[in-house]
C-alpha cells in the first residue's frame, strides 16, 4: 500500500459521522466510507442527476441548498458553502467533478469516482466552512464536450472573474495513486499540489491526458487558475468508456489517496492569496 500507513490508521480513528457537530474539526472519509456509495451505482445517464441530489443530501445537504441550474437542456447541480471570513467575500473556490457517462459501462471510475470525492469533501466541511466560498458542481454533459462547465464560465462576468481563485476538478479516479494533468491544468496550481502532496507525504504524479480533456480546461481558457486531478494508470483505455468502467474496477486504497489530496489541495487554496495561482 503506497498510502502511508500510520496516516491511514490516524484517518480511521479519527472519521467522523456525517451529523458531527461543530467544533470537533474536519475529519476526512475513510476508504470504506467512500467504498459503500458504489454499491448502487446509476448505470443509466437518465438517472444519474438524480443520484447526484439523493448522495448529496446522504451526506447532510439540505434540499433546498441543492440547486439544478440549466441552460440549453444542460444540467449542473450546485451547493453554495458560504465561508467564515467576511474581509473574503465576493472570494471563491470552485470545486467540480461531472456525473454523466458515456454509453458503455457504469462510469464507476468516469467519473462516479469524482462525484463521490467531492460530495464526501462537502460532507467533511459543511459543519467547518473554510474562510471563501466554496462551489460544490456536479456538471453535465462533460463526455459531449464539456459542456457543462462551458456553460457556467459563460455565466461569469469578466468583471467577477478575478474573485475565483481557483477551480479543482477531479475526473477518474481509483485505477492508480492520485496524478495532475498538466495538458489541462494551471502551472501555478500544479506546482502547488506538487508542494502540498510532499509536506502532508501524499501519493502526487504529473501526466498528461493524451487526446482527453476535462472540466479544468473551461476555467483556465478564461484565466481563472484550474487543476485536474485524476488517477488513471497505464491501462485506463480497456477501462474508461468501455463496458469495464464498473465499480470492480475501482481500487478504493487508490481512490481514497486522490480523494485526500483533492481535500488537501482545497484547504491549501483557501489558506492562499486569491491571486496566488494566477
């Protein structure tokens, strides 16, 4: 097991539930927390929106915080976590994974994976909200290309642009130890993460998608800072819109590394300068 040991011990004692009160300090899932939202994964894109809502509210969302906002038969959901500190308002971060599938498989990795990563994360801080606003997006329409996101940084005013510090996307993971993808990813953010995996000794790679993109890439096409974090091995092509992309295929020791260093990689952008990445 790459994951350090004596961290992995420390996580499992520490797990809370999702009704933890204020105060006890945000505690991450552990692997077999995230392990038990795939025993029914949606195999049907019809019914994956719906998915998305009912594990939202598992993990302690009030309905009326989950909005779907459509725009040209387009679907995001979004949770809205107000932040702390009010010398901060108007700052944000934007944290985002999309939910539909391609034809063939379940998505279980593409990307239930990343869905699940940011609906735990959201969980972990919706009784500690970090200092800036953060944007929780389940976007649609990411495999018909990235139409979802492009939607939404179409919403954002060039005006409002500079108060997004940064946007994490997470697309796949679970095949191998948690990597960034430099072909759709802010060098800045990038470096960042590579920094922030070493001090809290995290599982961290750089690689490319060849011939792929990701929800990242809206963002960072209108500067605002972006990363996608995924964890694709060297056979993610006989998985990834295949018929094998089903929840077997998902190693949870792997996933939950890429689901600690996407939380990390969120703390680390909140404690930054908003311009920091830029």
């Amino acid at each position: 097991m790459y994951l350090n040991s004596l961290l992995l011990i420390f996580l499992i004692a520490m797990t809370s539930s999702p009704d933890d009160p204020p105060g006890k300090g945000p505690n991450p899932a552990t692997p077999d927390e995230l392990r038990a939202e795939f025993s029914s994964v949606s195999c049907s894109n019809e019914d994956r929106l719906l998915s998305v809502r009912a594990l939202f509210e598992r993990m302690g969302a009030d309905p009326a915080e989950i909005t779907v906002e459509r725009v040209k038969k387009i679907d995001n959901l979004v949770i809205r976590l107000e932040g702390t500190d009010p010398g901060l308002a108007g700052e944000k971060v934007v944290i985002g994974a999309h939910y539909d599938k391609t034809e063939k498989g379940c998505g279980a990795v593409d990307n239930w994976t990343g869905i699940v990563t940011i609906a735990n994360i959201y969980r972990t801080l919706k009784n500690h909200p970090p200092r800036r606003s953060i944007i929780f997006v389940a976007f649609g329409e990411e495999e018909k290309g990235l139409l979802g996101s492009k939607e939404m940084v179409a919403s954002i005013s060039k005006e409002d642009r500079a108060g997004y510090c940064a946007m994490i996307n997470v697309d796949s993971l679970g095949l191998a130890s948690p990597l960034v993808a430099e072909n759709m990813s802010s060098r800045k953010l990038v470096d960042f993460a590579q920094r922030l995996a070493k001090e809290k000794k995290l599982p961290f790679g750089r690689a490319p998608l060849e011939g792929g993109n990701s929800d990242s890439s809206s963002f960072a096409l209108k500067n605002i800072p972006a990363l996608t974090i995924h964890g694709l091995g060297n056979r993610w092509k006989f998985v990834l819109h295949t018929s094998e992309d089903k929840p077997e295929r998902v190693n949870f020791e792997k996933f939950h590394e890429g689901y600690l260093l996407t939380f990390e990689l969120l703390l680390g952008v909140d404690r930054s300068p908003c311009g920091a990445f830029r």
